[in-house]
C-alpha cells in the first residue's frame, strides 16, 4: 500500500483504492439500549451491565447478574451471535469499550449501560466494527464527544451514529478483523506470561514478609491505621490532555500506569495543555511515596516508592502522594507492608465502583488501612535483612515490569496500525 493509501484513516482523508467512507448510522440496522433493572432473581436472565466487557474487548463471565425478564424482555434485549455492545455508559476513560457478541450457551440481555448495534452485513463486518470502535476509544475520540455529569459520562446514540466509518472492501474487513484477532490473543498470550513471571520476582520479598508476620515478635508489633503515620496525603488534578508523553521541556501528568507494577515509570505520562496552570507544589520529586487511587481490582492501591524521576511530572487526581511522619515509618517498610496480602485484603475489599476494570479507593479508606508498624530501629533491621533478598531479584522484575509495561500497550498499538492502513 502506498504511503497515501496509509494516510487513509490518518490525518488527511485520503482512501486506498476500493475503499469509501460512510456514517456509522448509514450501514447499521440497529442501534438499541438496553433496559435497567434494579432487582435480582437468582432464576432469572443472565444480564450483562458495565463490569462484563473488559478494557480489551473481552467478555467476563464471571461477575455476571441475573434479573427478572419476562419473555418480550427477552425477546427485545436478547443478545444474538455478531451483535456489537457498545459500553454507551462508563466513567470518561472508560466510556466507549466494545465487544463483539459470540453467543452464549442461554439467553443473555444487557443494562442500558450498553447499546446493542447491528450492523447491515453486506456493507459491514462486525468484528471490523468492534475493533474500530476500540480503536476509537483508544484515541479518545468518546471521551471528547459523550456528556459528562458527577461520576459518569455517556455517549449519545445520535452523536455515535454520526461518526464517519472507513469501508474497506468487505472482504478486506474481514482479513482486517482476522489479522486483529490473531495479533490480540497472541498479546494476551504473553500478557499472561509475564504477568506470571513479574508475580515470581517479587515473590521473594512477599514470602519473606509473610514468613516474618507469623512469628511472635511480629505479632507483637502494634497494629495502627495508615493515617496515623501519615502528614498528609496530596493530589492532583484531573486534566484534559493530548494523548503523548511530554517532553523534556514540557510539563506532563502522571498516567496510573506510572505506579501500576511496583516500579515507578516517569515514562507513563501525559504531556499538560501549554495553557495550564501547572500546580508546582505537586511536582513528583526523587522520595515521593505514590499510591493509585484508581485501576482495576488487582492494581487499584499500587504503591511505589519513587527513587529518581525526570522534572516536570504533575501528580493527577488518580496517583496520590502519601506524605510519611519519618520518625515512625520508613517509606522502604511502608511499601514493603502495604503490599501485603493484609493490606491487599482490605484495600480491595473496600474498593468501590460497578466495574472490576475501574475500582477507586478513598481518600479515607487510604487513611483506615490497618497495618504493622514496629519500632523504627526493628523496621530498619527487617529491610537491612531483607535487602540482600531483594536486591539479587530487583534486576529481574524491574526487567519484567518493562515488559509487561510494554505489552499493556500493544493493544492500542495493534488497532492504530490496523485503522492506519498498516495491515
């Protein structure tokens, strides 16, 4: 393909011969929103709500609800093989996600988080659709069109159907969605991976401190609130960015990326309007304890103690920094402990949020998480002992948190070459 065909769905609106443009409401036959229900019936309808589509377009069976539907319900709201779902309802970032429907061994129907979109089969594939739509919430093209209120934003059916589509041939969509599809599992095959490899490196400092909290001297520390080791605990600010890192000479904000594997990435930032009034007291400076806010189950309360950073990185409203009374805690220890199957147990447990994909943590919760504190002379001895331990095995995972920093983005990378004539 020529470089002008590869400018297709770029920046200049050139097509690839063969190819057309159309409105996304021109070549759909449908475009329905689902139904709310408020009870439960443990015999009722297997109903799909925000948590069951995943950020990679995925389906998840396994927090799924049933309600009370009687047979027009289901009828009407009843999923079917190729149908699109459309995630219309979400928190900004999230708002947008779509997966493609394959069937299921019952009837499944959907909240009105969703939009059901069918499409007209001799013009539009829906698996090409699925995947474009993905690639379209990647590019942050829902988060500038939905409306927005407290908590949520939403994307109407009108300003969604008014998008503009490329038409490849329809055999080229379909060889397009094919080519997506292998590349996407194959991501998700070494996602898998090196998740189980990063989870091994940092295995050894996990079963030393595990080891050292059933023995007695450790059950006779004294057992504290967060809070009350803490200064105080500072945010940032929620800002509307472009989409890339900033430079050297630009001022950036930190994405929750930044915090997600245990090693800071100063790397994991987005570039501030040039117009913004950058808060300079949240500037993150070497010795900085940040802790995420917001992320999926497993991630949301990651916490990192920052050991250098590049100048010019603003917290944001979703990485806080926890601000350490010195002469009580060492950040070292308060990392090592907040990482704990304890501390994990009740940071998740009293997460909030609808969807698995996005939990938040509060200001309060933070303050309320119960952990060991021991003498500041005893936390010295516990990580002078176990420094020997993390030191051989730091190289390994700071290794294998690059990696999985690397595949997280492959995604994105994958539906932008796919959409920008690469395939």
């Amino acid at each position: 393909m020529s470089d002008k065909g590869r400018r297709v769905l770029g920046t200049d609106g050139r097509l690839p011969s063969g190819w057309s443009v159309a409105k996304l409401g021109d070549v759909v036959t449908e475009a329905k929103a689902g139904f709310a229900c408020g009870e439960r019936d443990a015999d009722g309808v297997i109903q799909l709500r925000m948590n069951n589509v995943d950020t990679r377009g995925n389906f998840v069976w396994t927090a799924f609800i049933r309600v009370p539907a009687d047979q027009a319900a289901v009828e009407e709201y009843r999923l079917l093989s190729g149908d699109v779902l459309f995630n219309n309802t979400n928190s900004t970032e999230l708002v947008g996600k779509t997966a493609l429907f394959g069937g299921h061994c019952e009837p499944v129907v959907y909240s009105n988080h969703f939009t059901r979109i069918r499409v007209v089969e001799e013009q539009l594939d829906a698996a090409f659709l699925s995947y474009w739509l993905n690639a379209q919430w990647q590019r942050g093209t829902f988060a500038r069109i939905c409306n927005r209120w407290i908590g949520q934003s939403a994307v109407k059916t009108d300003k969604l159907l008014a998008l503009a589509i490329p038409l490849p041939p329809l055999p080229e969509q379909r060889r397009i969605s094919g080519l997506v599809h292998e590349q996407m599992a194959a991501v998700e095959r070494a996602r898998c991976a090196a998740r189980v490899q990063l989870e091994a490196a940092n295995s050894i400092g996990a079963a030393y401190f595990r080891q050292l909290l059933s023995m007695a001297e450790a059950r006779r520390w004294p057992r504290r609130h967060l809070g009350d080791v803490l200064v105080d605990i500072e945010a940032g600010k929620c800002v509307s960015c472009e989409e890339r890192p900033a430079t050297p000479d630009e001022w950036g904000v930190l994405k929750v990326s930044a915090v997600t594997w245990g090693i800071f990435r100063p790397g994991e930032n987005k570039v501030l309007p040039a117009d913004f009034a950058v808060l300079e007291d949240r500037e993150v400076r070497p010795g900085d304890f940040l802790i995420s806010r917001s992320n999926t189950t497993e991630l949301v309360g990651a916490v990192v103690h920052v050991r250098q950073t590049r100048p010019r990185l603003m917290l944001s409203d979703k990485t806080l920094r926890l601000v350490p009374r010195r002469d009580e805690i060492l950040p070292e220890f308060m990392e090592l402990v907040l990482r704990s199957q304890q501390c994990r147990r009740f940071i998740e447990g009293n997460a909030t949020g609808t969807s698995s994909s996005m939990k938040n943590i509060t200001q309060d919760t933070i303050r309320a998480i119960p952990l060991p504190v021991p003498s500041i002379d005893d936390q010295d001895r516990v990580m002078k002992t176990l420094a020997v331990q993390l030191n051989s095995s730091a190289p390994i995972s700071s290794a294998v948190a690059e990696q999985l920093n690397t595949i997280e983005r492959l995604p994105a990378a994958v539906l932008r070459r796919a959409f920008n004539g690469g395939f």
